[in-house]
C-alpha cells in the first residue's frame, strides 16, 4: 500500500507520516518543501501514480 501526504512537511503531516510508516505502510510525501509548488498547475502524475490513498492535509496558514 502507498500513500500520498499532501502537506507532508506540516505539524501534522510529520506525525502522520512517522505513523503510517512505522506500520509499515509506504509514504509519498508532497508539499511545497518536498516536491514544488503543488498548485493546480503542479503536474500531480508522477505524485499519484500507482497510490492507493491520498491523505490530503496541505493548507495555507500563518498568512494574513
């Protein structure tokens, strides 16, 4: 099983992440620090390929 984490690099992607790979599960992690801007524009192909879920936790914050 794969899983994309949108926001991956965020509070709660982090933990997420370190969770769902300490069960074994494989993590393919997505967000602006880790594979660019992810947009609408973001070609998101090569990120969802052959994954079985996306857990989707990118936001915008600390912006006014």
């Amino acid at each position: 099983m794969t899983v994309v984490v949108t926001g991956a690099s965020g509070f709660v992607g982090q933990f997420l992440c370190a969770a769902l790979e300490k069960s074994g599960i494989e993590v393919r992690r997505a967000g602006r620090n880790i594979t660019g801007d992810i947009r609408d524009k973001a070609d998101w192909k090569p990120v969802l390929e052959d994954a079985s879920t996306d857990i989707h936790l990118a936001a915008r914050v600390h912006e006014m």
